[in-house]
C-alpha cells in the first residue's frame, strides 16, 4: 500500500467518524423539537439490537450434541444476573464472557 492510499484511508475514516459524530447535530438542531419517530427508535433500537446479539451468538448452539448449550445458557444467567445486581453493562458482558469462555476451556 502506497502512503498516498494510506493518507486517503486515514482521511476517510477521520471523516466518516467526524460524520457520524456532528450529523445528528446538523439534522436536529436544539432549538427544534425531535420528531417522534426518531424517539420511538431511540426507546426501541436498542432492545432490538441487544436481541439481535444474543440469536446471532446463539445462531450456531446445537443442542442435540456436543455439549448440548450448557455453557451459553449458564453464560446467559451469569449475563442477567450481573445486570440485574450491578445494572453495569461493561460488568455484565465481561463477566459473561469470561464465564462462558472458562465454561468452554476448562469444563465443557
């Protein structure tokens, strides 16, 4: 890769992310009221997102074999369980994923 490719790819990125950073405030601006389908995507986006997560990591689980989903559904308690207790999002996927992750190398 040449440095001018290289210096393009870097300013594409830079302006990308400057994008996705000032636009909603060029869009909406403050004094104007949000529209109302915007609010109801930001009440229900990230439940569907949060959803989309967990069948995509599921997606291959298969219970008739190996160890039958034992580890992603333990991992999926551990998950809710944090949550719940904490209501800390960082806490609860780490945690999460560090059980999952001993469940499948040192029991499973």
């Amino acid at each position: 890769m040449t440095l001018a490719q290289k210096i393009i790819i870097i300013g594409m990125a830079v302006l990308g992310t400057a994008m996705t950073r000032f636009l909603p405030f060029l869009v909406f601006p403050g004094d104007k009221p949000v529209p109302k389908y915007i609010q109801y995507l930001g009440r229900v986006l990230p439940s569907a997102v949060f959803g989309l997560l967990v069948i995509y990591c599921l997606r291959d689980v298969n219970i008739l074999s190996g160890s039958h989903g034992i580890p992603e559904l333990i991992s999926i308690a551990a998950v809710a369980g944090l949550h719940l207790w904490k209501r800390q999002m960082l806490l609860s996927i780490a945690g999460g994923t560090v059980c999952y992750m001993m469940l499948v190398q040192m029991v499973f």
